[in-house]
C-alpha cells in the first residue's frame, strides 16, 4: 500500500530533488543560484532583493523609493517596517525604514528616507539611488501595527491618537494610506475603514522640512482624519502638559507614538502616570551610559577587537573587518544578537550591564544585541 | 643591529648594506602613508571592479561549459576548452587568491568575504589560508620558515647543502606545475612531513584530510563526471576539455606564482635574520624578496595582480585593482633609497626561476665552471659527486666552489 503510494506521488518531487543535485553537483563550489541571479535577481528561490523602480522627492532632504520586491516577498501588515541592506561606498549597510505604502495593488513596497545631516546611509540613498539600483530585503517586520478592528470584539469605533515627530510620520503613514488609499479623484474612504476614528499630532522642527505634510493636509481635507501639526518654528517645542488641549478626547484613545528617545521616554511617563494604552516605536539610539571598553573576540571568526566603551560592538567590529550580523542598528529588531560567553556588556541606551561568566551561565552563552551594548570589560562572543 | 644577516655569497653583495636603521624606519613610514592612501579612497569604484570580475567570470564559464556540451565538435571543443581555461584562471587568481586574502572584507558582502568564499580548487580554503596567508605572506623567503620556497621538495639556495636527490628537482618542478592544484592541496595539508612521521596521525591532520579529500571528490565529479555526462555523446571530448583547462590554468598558476619569489635577484633570508624583526624591517624583507612580472593590464588581470608581487607583499590585503596604481610609488621609493626593484616580462621571469631551479639541481658553482669544452670533464666530476661518498662529494665541492672563485675573479 505504501508502496504503491510512493510511486504515486514521488516521481516529479523525487526528480527535482535529482536535477538539483546533479545541478549542484555542476556548479560546486558555487551554487546554481549563483549563476542564476547573474540573470534573474528577484527570482522566487533568490535572496531577497528589491529593485528601485523610481524615487520621488518629498521635501528638499527625504525622498520615496519605490521598490519592486523579489518574488519571495511575504507581503507586510502597514506600520510593519524592511530591513534595506545597500551599498553605500561600496560597503553594504543594514537599516531598517517604515513601509510607506499599504499593500498596493502591482505588488511594488515603498520607504521614505529622510536624509540625516550627518547620516551615513540616508543622504545617500536620498541623493544617489537610482531607478534600475538593486537592494538586499528582508521580510516585513515589527509589532508597531494598526489594530485590526475585526480583532476587536464590540463594534465600536476604535479610536486612536497618532503622536508623531520627524521621520516617525513614516509608520503612521503606511497605515494611513492603507486605510485610506489617494488616488488621482481624491482620498478614498473605504467601508473597512469606516470603523476608525483618527487624530494625528505631528511634530516638527519647521513645516517645510516636515515629510508628509500634503499627504497629511490631504487626509484631513477629505475628513479622514483630524490633523494637529504642531511646528516649533511656529507653536514652540510642544509640551505634553497641553496634550489634553490638542486632543480633549484624550483619554478615550489608544495612542501610538511614533519619533525619537527623548520625546517617547515623555510620552510613556504621561501615559503611564495617567493609565492610558500606549504603542511605541523608537527611531533612535540615545546613548545614557558609555561601557567600560574592553577587547572582544570573536571565537569562530579567530579575530579580537580592541572596543572602547562609547559606541556598539557592531560597529567597531564591523571597521575591524569582522562580518557581523546586523539589522536596525537600533535595538529592535534582534538581528544582531549573538551569544556573550563570557565578559560584560552595556546597554548603551540604559546603561544596564549584562555579564556572562564561563562555567556559570549557559554553555550556549548569554545572548546580547550587538547594536546597541559597548564593551565594559574584555568579552568572548561565539562568532 | 643590521636587518638582514644575509650572508654574503659568491658574485653577492649585502643589498642593503647602504641603509642606515633610520633610513629603513623612513622606508617603512612612506610605506605606511601608502597603504593610507589607498584605504583612505577604498569605495564604490573598487567595489563594482571586483563584482564586475566575478560577473565576467561566472558568465565565461557557464558560457564556456555550456559550448562544451557540444564538444564533440571541434570548434566547439577549442572555443569551450580556451574560455573554461581563462575562467579557471581569473576564478583562482584574481578572484579566490584575492578574496581569500580578506582583500575585500571591508566591503561586508556576506558573498565575497574571506570567511565565506570557497573556490574551484582542491585545497580547502582555510587550509589555504593557513599556510599562504599566515605561513608564508609572514615568513617570506626565509629558508626553513617559508615552505612556498620550493614547496619543501626543491633546493632553494646555495646555502642548503648540495645532494644527489636535487639532480631531480627540475623534473619535480613541472610535474608539480603540471598537478599545480594537487601539489598544493598536499602541501597546505603538510602531507609529505605526516608520511614521514608514519603511521600515527594527529587528530588534524585526520580531519584536514578528510576536508580536502571531500573538496577533491566534488572538484573530480564536477569535471570529469558531471559535465562530461550532461554533454552526452561530447562526453570524452568534454573530459578531455575539463583536463586541458584544468591543467592550462595549473601550468599558468605555477608560472605566475615561481616568478614571484623564485627568479634571480630575489633575496632568501635565514631564520635567524627575522628574530625582533620591526615591521619596517619586514616591509624590507617582501620588498627583497619578491619580484614583480612587468606587462598590459589584461596580463595584470590574468595574473591576478600578482605581476604586482612586491606591491601584494607589501599589503596583501588591499583591493588588488589597486596594486598597479600605487607600483609606480613604491618603485620610485626603491629608487630613491638604491634598492633592486625587480620587474621584467613573463618569459624572462620565467626563465630567470627556470634557471635558477636548474642551477641549485647541480652542486654549487657547477653550472658557472661548466663550457663546451669542459663538458666531459665537469660531467665526470658530476657523476663522481653523485654516486661518491659524502667526503667525495665534500672535497669536490670545494674544488668546485674554488674554481668559481676563479673564474669570477678577474671581472670583479
């Protein structure tokens, strides 16, 4: 009876299994996919990479690039961001950037980049990324999502509070435009969308550097959201004591904020202190507390690198040449983690300190993010 | 203390006894900025010139062995076997020596780096790197200390003692230029020292054998069983192309790499001239002791840069595309502090370490007494030396050594 299965429904798997060993067995000590990608980069099977299909300038410092994924890509949910690894110098940089589109129909994702004034990748995928430029992918990722309101039991409308500052606009816009596609007759306000009731405050240093602002200004023409921008050229640096002002229904909102430390670390004391629900999603280290530094090896790598205590692991074992695994270079998306199997590390962002000493902590080693810990004192890394 | 112990042989003079130790701090300091300079700029133009190189390549050879599978026509056969050759040639030269050099780790492509790459060879690559990287691009040239001076099998330089067995040592030389790939999958794994212990191996070695003897089986299946299959009817003429190409590149790649250290004029230090050795000291040493095949860029890139072997040896972990740019500094820094900056055509390279090799095959000094006339003489002196007892031999070395002196007299 097996038997008689197996001959059934094996022949074309077990032919492919042997074309592709015959087929590795040719191209040793390379792949075929190898030879493969020298014609058809985005290829189902292929690493995942992205072509740029065109870039659009927002302000006179951000761009959209639009982005044709390969065919492996999995889709992604809006406020989900992609880690982009490209070639900056000839050195490929890892970072991590909102989806800016929800899902559109030709299957193209789209980031925005603000270029940072002393950025590394930013200005350069800004300035010099051109239409036809291949970039490495990863899947979508991250919990910063909108709440889906068939996950929510009553029928309620389900009201949320954006507190967005700089390129923190970027989440919040994916899943903006989700909910509520623009098109050339307008912004669209779909039925599924109905069911949501939305206030956006935006932060920026002035109007003209702020990207978004017509998508924004658009959305909130049409009715589909309530925008409160709030520029510190022309309102002053906002103060949350004036939160309850801006948006009197306050306390009836989930809010999701979305910008850099300082403001979000404000945030979550105002929330926390008042009870409300709260999302966050930081869009930058800041460095609290410098480790002691130390000399790092890597094990596997045979490599040992002198680490001061003021800035990651990551990238001073990236200068000294070590190939490290890395993502977001900002402590969220885990990519980076590797095993301490002895020594101590600090967060640079908490100034907590994670040991891990030989014979007590586990064989496999402690795992540490290397994006975001300095070297406080000689360490040993399973690399 | 002088740098270089060398010991004065007959017809040689200590080629740095004119530099002060403050002129070879000087040397190592302008060798310094140089290396700066070429960081310094390291960027996107190095980067497309490398992936450019492995696109060439990859193509040439997919190319090449899929004319191939039609080898049974000759066309075919000739045109599959030439590119397959160049392919083999550019993927272990310019590419795999390089990569595997960590030339091109800076650019944190998990594809083209050190740790990651592998190469159509039989040697694995961290055995490779083991014995190339760390043994001999450390150790260059001191006899004892360097094994890629004559690959243990080969009489390197007056100083080792003449024996009968060198007579053979020509013969040694093309078999091993012949099985290039193999020689150096048996010498990286140290084969011929761990057949002498006898039987008892170490854990290592038994696991290094096992590394390469894989690395073998898959090399061997994938030209002489795989592809001659896929072509069919071409399968013979397939197998025979894969051998050609296979064996042009190994003839090609031993050519290139004698011409690195082996030709006249290259200095061989002894051990104990590298004991505190200061790193301007060792930039000397690889200044000394390579030398460079001058020629077109195509040659350049055939060759994998190391036409540019002093400027490799120098910094062997700089992009190669830029060897050929900063040579003609480090010539000019030759020139300036009188140091011998050897560069000549590949035939003459060639020549010069065929020469060589065939000189130290013969007891010192043999090659230089021996004319048209002497011949039967000196042959006779040759076979006594061959087949005499060690204190034969002795007594006509001296003799022979005695006359060379002789004859070298009257020019200097």
């Amino acid at each position: 009876m097996l038997d008689g299965m197996s001959t059934a429904v094996a022949p074309s798997t077990r032919w492919r299994a042997r074309a592709r060993m015959i087929a590795e067995a040719a191209t040793t000590p390379l792949v075929p996919g190898d030879f493969l990608d020298l014609f058809a980069p985005l290829r189902s099977g292929a690493e995942l990479r992205g072509r740029v299909v065109s870039v659009h300038p927002e302000t006179a410092d951000a761009a959209t690039l639009v982005i044709r994924p390969g065919a492996d890509w999995g889709g992604h949910v809006p406020g989900q961001y992609v880690r982009i690894g490209v070639d900056v110098d000839g050195v490929r940089c890892w970072r991590a950037y909102s989806l800016t589109h929800g899902p559109r129909t030709d299957g193209r994702i789209s980031i925005t980049v603000k270029a940072v004034p002393d950025g590394h990748v930013s200005p350069y995928l800004v300035r010099h990324t051109k239409p036809g430029t291949l970039l490495h992918l990863e899947q979508a990722a991250g919990e910063f999502v909108l709440p889906t309101p068939s996950s929510v039991e009553s029928r309620e409308t389900t009201k949320l509070l954006f507190i967005t500052a700089g390129s923190g606009i970027t989440p919040v816009i994916g899943m903006l435009r989700n909910l509520y596609p623009s098109t050339d007759s307008g912004v669209l306000r779909p039925a599924r969308s109905a069911a949501y009731d939305i206030v956006v405050l935006h932060v920026a240093p002035s109007e003209p550097d702020s990207i978004f602002t017509a998508d924004l200004r658009r959305l909130e023409a049409s009715g589909a959201i309530r925008l409160v921008a709030r520029y510190d050229d022309q309102h002053g640096v906002l103060d949350l004591a004036d939160l309850d002002a801006l948006v009197p229904d306050l306390g009836e909102r989930t809010t999701f904020a979305c910008g850099p430390g300082g403001l979000l670390d404000a945030i979550v004391a105002h929330h926390e202190e008042r009870g409300l629900p709260l999302f966050t999603e930081q869009f930058k280290v800041s460095t609290v507390v410098a480790g002691e530094g130390g000399s790092v090896t890597f094990e596997r790598a045979g490599r040992t690198v002198e680490c001061d205590g003021g800035r990651p692991i990551l990238e001073q074992a990236e200068e000294a040449g070590v190939l490290m695994p890395s993502g977001c270079r900002m402590g969220i998306c885990y990519t980076c983690v590797l095993p301490l199997r002895e020594g101590a590390v600090r967060d640079l962002r908490t100034g907590d300190l994670t040991t891990a000493i030989a014979g007590e902590t586990p064989a496999g080693g402690v795992p540490i993010q290397t994006c975001i810990n300095a070297a406080a004192g000689p360490c040993q890394i399973d690399h | 203390m002088t740098t270089i112990q060398k010991k004065a042989t007959i017809g040689q003079a200590n080629p740095i006894a004119h530099l002060s130790p403050e002129d070879i701090e000087l040397i190592g300091k302008e060798l310094d900025a140089i290396r700066a300079s070429v960081i310094d700029t390291r960027g996107e133009r190095d980067a497309r010139y490398i992936r450019r190189v492995i696109k060439t390549q990859r193509s040439l050879e997919l190319g090449s062995r899929v004319v191939l599978l039609a080898s049974l026509f000759p066309p075919a056969w000739l045109v599959g076997t030439a590119g397959l050759a160049v392919s083999k040639i550019l993927e272990n030269m310019e590419i795999g020596h390089n990569v595997l050099h960590g030339q091109w780790d800076w650019m944190r492509d998990p594809k083209i780096h050190s740790t990651t790459w592998d190469w159509d060879h039989i040697t694995p690559p961290d055995q490779w790197q083991h014995s190339h990287n760390e043994l001999h691009h450390t150790y260059t040239n001191v006899v004892g200390k360097d094994n890629d001076l004559g690959y243990g099998i080969m009489r390197v330089d007056e100083d080792q003692p003449w024996h009968p067995m060198h007579l053979g040592q020509p013969l040694w030389n093309f078999l091993n230029a012949l099985f290039f790939e193999y020689g150096i999958a048996a010498y990286d794994l140290e084969l011929r020292g761990e057949l002498r212990k006898g039987k008892r191996h170490t854990e290592k070695f038994k696991n290094d054998a096992k590394a390469v003897l894989r690395k073998l089986r898959k090399q061997v299946a994938k030209d002489y069983v795989v592809h001659p299959l896929l072509s069919g009817p071409s399968f013979l003429p397939t197998m025979l192309a894969n051998f050609t190409a296979n064996t042009i590149r190994n003839l090609w790649s031993h050519s290139v790499i004698m011409c690195g250290h082996f030709p006249e004029g290259v200095e061989t230090f002894e051990t104990r001239s590298i004991e505190g050795e200061t790193k301007p000291q060792w930039y000397l040493r690889q200044m000394l002791g390579s030398a460079n095949i001058s020629g077109s860029k195509l040659m350049h890139i055939m060759t994998g840069n190391l036409s540019h072997q002093i400027e490799h040896h120098l910094f062997p972990d700089l992009p190669s595309n830029r060897y050929g740019e900063i040579a003609p500094k480090v010539k000019a820094l030759f020139e300036r502090y009188d140091l011998a900056y050897c560069a000549r055509p590949l035939p003459l390279q060639v020549y010069s370490a065929w020469h060589k090799v065939i000189r130290l095959s013969l007891p010192n000094g043999w090659l230089d007494t021996t004319n048209a006339r002497n011949l039967p003489v000196q042959l006779k002196r040759l076979y006594e030396m061959t087949t005499g007892s060690p204190k034969v031999r002795r007594a006509l070395q001296a003799r022979l050594v005695q006359e060379q002196r002789r004859a070298l007299a009257p020019a200097a």
